[in-house]
C-alpha cells in the first residue's frame, strides 16, 4: 500500500509550539494584540510540565520582607548564574515579574495568602528574602489553570496530541511547522508568518531525571537544524533532591520547598552536612548554626539562611561525595527531614500536611513513607537545561528572522544555574514578550510560503523508519544514549569521558539511522520515540560538545580536570551552530559589557 503523505494545512499569523506557561502566555500576549494564534502541544492541554511546578513563582512583591526589590532579585539571579546569565534578561526578569504575577492573581490564580490577605512568599535556595508566590505546593497547576482559563476565552486555536517534527523556511525566514498527530499519526501543516517555540527541557536525554516523556529536546532540535544558535548548552541542572526508592520512581522530584519549609539534610551519621561545605561567595549570607538557621527558616529577619539553602548545583554535589564517601542512605541517596520541625512547633504534622500537601501524598504513595514521621531518602535528578536557543534579551528573537523562543527552551537569564522559582517568572515575563514581538514580526512581514520539496523531505523522512528491517527498537538506543549521558556527562566531567561520550553519540547516530519500527501509524510510541531520538542526539551532543570546550567549573558545570573557575570563561558563553557540512560547530562568544548601573547593584548586594 503506498503511504499515506496527505497532510490538513492550517495558517495562522504567529504558531506557538509548546503549551506550558510560556507558550500559554506568548499565544494571550499574541492573541491579545489582534493577529491569529494558533498554539500546538505534544500531550493534552494542561500537561506540560509547568503543570508539575512546585515550590512558587519568584517575584520582588516584598509581601514578606519588606527589604526585597528587584535589585536584591537581579543580583541573587546573577550571583545564582555565576555571571555568565544574559544580564538584560537578569533585569527585565528581576523588574517585570512582580507585574507578571498580580496579573496572573487579577485573572484568577488563587495563592496562599499573608495574614492581612496579600500573596504569600516562601523561602527558596539563592534567593536573600522570602520570594516565592505559592500555592501549597501546587504553584504550576494554578499558573497553568489560569492561564489556560484565560487563554481559551481569546480565541487561540489549540492543536493537542501534536507534535511538530520540522520548522520550514522560506530563505532566510522560518515559514510555518510540520508535524503529526500523535494519536492518528496523520500529518499537519502550519503556515504562520512567526513561530514561537515554548517546548521546555532536555530532561530525558538522562537516565535519572525529574522530566516526564515529553522533555525530549524538540524545539532546541528544531531550532537548531532551522539554522537557529544553541547557547550555555553545558549547563544542565541536577536538582539536589529527587527520589532515589524504589527504582520505578527513581528521580521524581521531591520540591526545594522541603528545605524551604526547615527540611534539614543529614547523612547515615545523622550529620548535617551542608554546614561543612559553604562556598565563599554565600559565606556571608548563611547561617553559622542549626539554630540560627531555624531562625530564618521562621522568619527572623536578622537570621541567615540554612546552608540547605545554597544553590541546587552546590547541594548536588554536596549529596554526591557524602554518597561517594560512604556516608549515603541504604538506597544511595542522602536524608532528608521535614519530620524534625516537630521539635519547634505544635501539630507539626497538620504543618507540613498543609504546605506540602503533595510531597506528603507523593511518598506515601509512592514509597509508603509518612514525611510527617520519618526522613525521606533523596539524591539528584536531572531536572532543567539553562542552554537553550540564543535570543535577544528584549524581543526573544532567535538568530533565525521569524523564530523567537520563551520559557526553558530558551537561553541567557538564568547564566550557569538557575535559582528555584526563576522559571515560572521567566515563563511570564519573556512569554509575554515573546508573544508581543512575534505579532509585531507578523504584522510587518508579509504572508509566508513554504517551498513544496521541504514538505515531502520532511515525510519521506518521517516515514522511513517503518520501511527499515533493522531488528533494533528506538527504546534501546534511547536508553543507550541515557545511560551514557549519565555516566559521561552528568553532575562531575572531565575530558576523557566525554570525548568517549561523543563517540558513543557518532555511533548512535548510526543506529538511529537504521532504527525500524513497526506497526501502523496510529498511535504508535515506537514510532514517535523513532523521531525523537534525532533531538535527544542532538541535544546530547551539544552538552557534550559544550562541556568540553568549558574547561572550568562554574555553576551546574562540574570538571574534574578543571575544578576552579577560570578568568578566561567568565566573560563567554558557548554558542553551538549548524556548519554547512551539517556538523556541529562550537565557538566562544564574548558576553556584552554590563552597564555600570547593573554592575553596581551587584556590587552592593555582595
Ligand atoms: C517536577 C518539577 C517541579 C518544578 N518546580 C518548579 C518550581 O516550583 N518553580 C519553578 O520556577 N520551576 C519549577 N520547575 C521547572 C519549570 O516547571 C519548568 O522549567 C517550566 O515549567 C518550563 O515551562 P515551559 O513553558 O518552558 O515548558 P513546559 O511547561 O515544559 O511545556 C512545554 C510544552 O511544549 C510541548 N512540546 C514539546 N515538544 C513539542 C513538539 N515537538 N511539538 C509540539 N509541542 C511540543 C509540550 O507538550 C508542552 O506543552 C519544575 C519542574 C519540574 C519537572
């Protein structure tokens, strides 16, 4: 039977691909200003992973404590992102979030309240001052309600279960997107005169990982082959606290809001560790005592933070050499106790029962532990990519004219580690203006074309999988891929192992070349995983590549070979390209000169 190549077209002025709180918010901001929206997602609506936010939303409201501002919020963002971060996005993000969020509040995000009724803040790593907007510990599923609430009554045109395999270009300029539908396999077209990509994280091209299926690194893929720059790709976060038992649930997040709620870590000698290790740049800002400690935790203004509290990066190390020395949990992680606290309140349990409402269902199910009674056991998890697409810090523009890109696909604001709770601002803050300035784009160009034989490339490579004999599934070259990259290239590198890991990567490359699925196109994963490992490829070998051209340690970046930061690499960023031959090119890009004012501030903040 000759294949089915038939494919519906829709045409919209500005495609947003991706449906968490960035693209949500680029398609209102789009949507709002008058031109034709049209926002697809790879699962249903309200299942990206924003959805699955915890801990809050940062945001200088100074509700809790009076002495925040986005000053304090700018240089704790740089600080966190060891200073390579975009420094305009540090400022925007530091000055618009507090807006972004009393928006979301006027469209109906309901969260937790201060006494005298305004929105609540909670403590979290790297961040001076109580800052995150919360909800319990369901922050991402009141944005994404919200905002999906919201975003339905503007007249979007939502394409679920679709994912979009290529970006087509006219020239130049990118034209529209090419995908499928996951549950008919039937192909689609979008003609759109801007695209917006907003389709998260990296997080599956790893073994151990908070991310669910979907975080296969398909839009800085697209980006990339599309002729768009991938920037900071070196760095990866390892989220200090996932669930290490059992091993079906091995990397589901256990949120920063434990510790920012007094959760205290210790290893199998009842030590709290995090006290020995604090680095000189917080050294200042951290709690010399338990007790001192608590007293922040409790809101004593003139405490400092618990060294729990210390950016993800350092923490997940930390974890690693006490597992690595001995000192670990039966099932290789560390402890980690919130049950403690009944030391210091009255109904501790109803306490923790009502700030951390699902990390208390989560274990119980899951691991059939009461965190009201007993320590938890945790241990990294790969949870966020800082790289991503290189944009303009003001407009979100890529290098490709058309194609801007928001949320964690792309690049610059959060520098080499990002603060917990900078994503769902970022979201709000360059959603928005990435929805802004892609109608603006639309309004000012013409109607786009798409050149035919890019449609039926673009097909027959879809569709080869199915024509191929191999015996080998895409599931074992992508559990190969995952287990290698988190060998080789994971919390601690260095240079042999990850030259050996890109040439694992060369290799895969071929057997993905070769993969056969079977079956028909209805609803097939095999299939649908077949297509992906192009991005997981993709993306791997710009970690790798990244990492090793890096020779530092800065932020989530960890070289054994290099294990203290160097002059030479403080003021770059990696930039990744496509080379006509079709390899990965690499290159060391100064970054702009920080304006005296900004470099001022964070000076006064040290
Ligand atoms: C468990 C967990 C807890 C977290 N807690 C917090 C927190 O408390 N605070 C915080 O700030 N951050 C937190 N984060 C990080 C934060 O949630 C994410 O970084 C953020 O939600 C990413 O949002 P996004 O809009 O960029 O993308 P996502 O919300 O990841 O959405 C991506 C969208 O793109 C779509 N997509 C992907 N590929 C394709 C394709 N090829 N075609 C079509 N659609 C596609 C997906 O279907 C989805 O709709 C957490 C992350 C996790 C995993």
């Amino acid at each position: 039977m000759a294949p089915d190549t038939e494919y519906e077209t829709h045409t919209h002025d500005v495609l947003v691909i991706g449906a968490g709180g960035a693209g949500l918010r680029a398609a209102i901001e789009a949507s709002a200003s008058g031109v034709s929206v049209g926002l697809v997602c790879k699962s249903l609506l309200g299942k990206a992973h924003t959805v699955m936010a915890e801990g809050g939303v940062a945001a200088a409201l100074a509700n809790v404590d009076e002495r925040d501002s986005w000053k304090v919020h700018f240089a704790d963002t740089m600080r966190g992102g060891q200073y390579v971060n975009n420094w305009r996005m540090a400022e925007l993000h530091a000055k618009e979030a507090p807006d972004r969020v009393k928006e979301l509040e006027a469209w109906g995000a309901v969260f937790d309240r201060t006494k005298d009724g305004r929105i609540l803040q909670r403590n979290f790593g790297g961040h001076k001052y109580p800052r995150l907007a919360h909800v319990g510990d369901r922050t991402g599923l009141e944005m994404i309600r919200t905002l999906q609430d919201y975003g339905v009554h503007q007249g979007i045109d939502v394409y679920m279960e679709c994912t979009i395999i290529r970006l087509l270009k006219d020239g130049d300029r990118v034209t529209g997107a090419f995908g499928y539908y996951r549950e008919r396999g039937r192909f689609v077209l979008f003609q759109a005169r801007a695209v917006v990509l907003a389709t998260g994280g990296i997080g599956k091209a790893y073994q151990i990982t908070s991310n669910s299926w979907e975080y296969t690194g398909d839009g800085h893929a697209l980006a990339y082959h599309a002729g768009a720059e991938l920037m900071d790709m070196e760095f990866v976060q390892f989220h200090p606290t996932g669930m290490v038992w059992p091993p079906s649930v091995r990397g589901i997040l256990v949120t920063e809001g434990v510790r920012g709620e007094g959760g205290v870590l210790r290893n199998n000698k009842g030590e709290r560790f995090m006290f020995g290790d604090i680095p000189d740049n917080y050294k200042s800002s951290t709690a010399d005592t338990p007790e001192e400690g608590w007293r922040y935790v409790i809101g004593d203004k003139n405490a400092r933070r618990p060294p729990e509290l210390l950016t993800r990066d350092h923490v997940a190390r930390c974890i690693v050499r006490e597992v690595k020395e001995g000192r670990g949990s039966p099932h290789g992680g560390v402890f980690l106790d919130i049950a403690w606290i009944k030391e210091k309140i009255p109904n501790a349990p109803e306490h923790i029962k009502r700030k951390l409402p699902s990390m208390y269902h989560q274990f119980k199910e899951l691991g059939n532990i009461d965190i009201t009674t007993e320590a938890m056991e945790v241990g990294p998890t790969t949870h966020y990519v800082m790289g991503g697409v290189r944009v303009d810090g003001d407009t979100q523009v890529s290098t490709v004219p058309g194609l801007y890109a928001a949320g964690e696909v792309a690049a610059g604001l959060h520098g080499a580690n990002r603060l917990g709770g900078n994503s769902l601002s970022d979201l709000l803050v360059f959603g928005k203006r990435a929805g802004e300035h892609a109608a603006k784009f639309a309004r000012e160009n013409g109607a786009a074309r798409i050149p035919a034989g890019e449609i039926e490339a673009v097909v027959r490579w879809a569709l080869e999988p199915f024509n191929r004999t191999s015996s080998e599934g895409p599931y074992q070259i992508q559990q190969s891929l995952q287990e290698m990259m988190q060998r080789l290239v994971g919390i601690v590198r260095r240079e042999e192992e990850m030259l050996e890991a890109l040439a694992g990567i060369e290799k895969l490359w071929e057997r993905a070349r070769r993969v056969g699925v079977i079956g028909n196109r209805e609803y097939n994963p095999g299939w649908h995983t077949a297509m992906d490992l192009e991005n997981l490829l993709t993306v791997s070998e710009a970690t790798t590549r990244a990492s090793l051209i890096r020779k530092e340690s800065r932020g989530a970046q960890f070289r054994d070979d290099f294990p203290a930061k160097s002059d030479r690499f403080s003021h770059i960023s990696i930039v990744e390209r496509k080379a006509k031959d079709g390899s990965m090119e690499v290159a060391e890009v100064p970054i702009p000169e920080m304006p005296p004012e900004l470099r001022q501030i964070i000076e006064e903040m040290k």
